[in-house]
C-alpha cells in the first residue's frame, strides 16, 4: 500500500501527534483494520533528517519480533516515514490511576518483556506507560519501539542486555504509581539502584 491509498482508507485517527510525534491512524488494509503510524505531519527537517531512522529502527525491531506475544505484527512499510502494524484495540496503560489496574495485568506484563528479551530485543521506552497497552480480554501489548536495541553481534548483544536492564524497571515503576502494595523486595532494589547503563548516562550528564 502506498501513501495515497493510506491515506484514502484511513478509518480514524487513534492518536494525533504534536511536534515531533508521529500521528496514528486506524486503516482499512485490504479489509483488515491495521494502525498505521505516520511522521508525515511532522516539522520538515525532522520528517527528512531524523523521522526515516526512526520508522527504519521500529521496523526492523518489530520483523525481529514477528511471532513474539504482546508484540504487534508488522505489517508493511508505507514510504520512509510510515509503516502498518497490527491494530490493539487498547487502552495506554497511562491512563489507568491507584488501584484501577487488575493484579494480574502485572505478571503478565513481566511474561511479554521477558519474551521479547528473549528474542533479543530490548525496548529501551518501556518506562513511558502510554507504550503498554491493555485490551479488553485483559492481554498486554508492547508497542512503540522506536529506541528498541536488538542484539546482533557480541557489542549489540552487552548493549542489548543493558537497555533490557532499564527495560525491567518499569514493571516496580508502575506498581509503584498503581499498585505500591504489590511491590515486592526485588522491586524495590531495582527502584533504588541504578543500573549499568543509568550510572554511566548520570556520568556523561554529569547530573
Ligand atoms: N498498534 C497499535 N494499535 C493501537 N493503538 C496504537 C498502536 N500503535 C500506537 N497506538 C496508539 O498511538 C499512541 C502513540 O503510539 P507510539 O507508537 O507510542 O508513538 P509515539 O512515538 O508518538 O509515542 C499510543 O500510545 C497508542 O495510543
Ligand atoms: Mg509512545
């Protein structure tokens, strides 16, 4: 599908970008509804220079992950700035207050980022809730994987397994802003320790 045809079969948007975001849409693909994430409306040099690595990087992340659970089904890309993905019909984590999120929403949001560290992806965005989604049969869905490291080689394996690191404080972070009660002792040394890669990043930042 190119671009014209996109944008003739859009259903609705799902989400509208500001600034430097993408927009995402919900698309008629040949009969199947898919979303389609899109940086056309982006500020020009960011939709040329930076918006293209972006989509490449999401990608090639999401092929590597075809037949992982919790993970979209790529689907095709559009044109440098565009590609279709599976369509969650779901609700960003972010919205979700104290005590709104069901106890086993968070074991199994533990089974999905192990599953794709498994297969050697590591997400690298996981702490901004937006990027999990519930659906209403209570499945957890990664999406967004637009910083994603996926191990390749010995040096993008040890990054890999870094980022991964990062990746698995999320789950304390948000039981900590969801569900405090349900921490556990690991959860709480992982809240309170850095890790690798956040030690050498405060280093660098000097902060
Ligand atoms: N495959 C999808 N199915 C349903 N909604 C999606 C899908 N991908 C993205 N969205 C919606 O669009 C929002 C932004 O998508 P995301 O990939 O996180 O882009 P951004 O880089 O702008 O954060 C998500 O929070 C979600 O609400
Ligand atoms: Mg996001």
């Amino acid at each position: 599908m190119n671009r014209t045809e996109f944008e003739r079969h859009i259903i609705r948007p799902i989400h509208t970008g500001k600034g430097f975001q993408s927009s995402v849409y919900l698309v008629d693909w040949n009969g199947e509804q898919v979303a389609v994430k899109d940086f056309a409306r982006a500020p020009k040099w960011f939709r040329r220079l930076v918006a293209p690595l972006l989509v490449s990087r999401e990608c090639r992340a999401l092929k590597h992950l075809l037949g992982t659970p919790g993970i979209p089904r790529f689907i095709g890309k559009i044109d440098r700035v565009a590609f279709a993905l599976q369509f969650i019909e779901g609700t960003p984590i972010s919205t979700f207050a104290k005590g709104e999120l069901a106890p086993e929403t968070f074991p199994r949001i533990a089974h999905i980022v192990e599953g794709m560290h498994a297969r050697g992806v590591a997400h690298g965005d996981l702490k901004r809730r937006s990027n999990l989604l519930l659906a209403p049969d209570g499945s957890v869905w990664i999406i967004d994987f637009a910083a994603a490291v996926i191990a390749r080689g010995p040096l993008s394996r040890r990054l890999m397994q870094s980022v991964a690191e990062v990746d698995d404080k999320s789950l304390p972070r948000l039981k900590k802003f969801v569900a405090p009660e349900l921490l556990t002792e690991e959860d709480q040394w992982k809240l309170e320790n850095p890790t690798k890669l956040e030690k050498w990043a405060k280093k660098l930042l000097g902060r």
